[in-house]
C-alpha cells in the first residue's frame, strides 16, 4: 500500500502533490474567500519544485473553477470554492481511497468498529 500524505498519496505527481497541499488550505481555512493563493514563485521556491509544474497545479484551479485570475496581481479563491471543493474530495475519497484503505483494514484482519472506538470517532 502506497503511503498518502494529506490529500495525495507520495507517488502522486508533483503537480497533484502540490494541489493536494492548496486544496488542505482551502479546506482548512488557511485560504478563504477571497484570499489571495501565493505567487506561483513562492510556492515553487516554499516545496523545491518547478515553477512550471506549480502553474500546472494552480491551472487545475482555475479550470476548475475554484480560484479567479487577476492579470498582474494573482489568483484569488472564489467564494464557493471551499464547499465545492469539500464535496469534490469527498467523493474522491470515496471512490478513490477508501476501497484501499477498506481493503488494507481487512488485511490486516482489523474490526472497523474498534478503529472507529479507539481513535474516538
């Protein structure tokens, strides 16, 4: 089984990587509405990574929908974004990890209960 790291597992793309660490943001509120995402430079020089490879991230953002484009200024996140994003990596967690990780559970010959119970869920 492949280890993830927040929304993305380590064999992902740098790309998917890199989005996976916005959308966390988003998510968590470190970038609401309206903020301003940093400067593709910054990320790239802040994760060791390409500026070309960070524009391809923030692309997906913005073909997505969930971020608008000042011309000179940056890439603002728009107001729905959080919520379409929280509905979107909900069911990619469904459909995507959770078989893997449901899989890995039964494995190991693990009760789903008692996971739930001692991780206070």
């Amino acid at each position: 089984m492949t280890v993830q790291t927040g929304l993305t597992r380590e064999d992902s793309p740098v790309y998917l990587r890199l989005r996976g660490t916005i959308v966390a943001g988003i998510l968590r509120g470190d970038f609401r509405a309206g903020d301003q995402l940093p400067s593709v430079r910054a990320l790239a020089a802040e994760h060791g990574a390409n500026p070309l490879t960070v524009a391809k991230a923030y692309q997906s953002f913005q073909d997505s929908g969930y971020v608008e484009v000042r011309r000179g200024v940056g890439m603002f996140v728009l107001p729905d974004a959080a919520d379409r994003l929280r509905v979107a990596e909900r069911e990619k967690f469904l459909t995507d990890h959770w078989p893997r990780i449901r899989e890995h559970i039964e494995l190991l010959g693990m009760d789903p209960a008692e996971l739930m119970e001692r991780h206070g869920a």
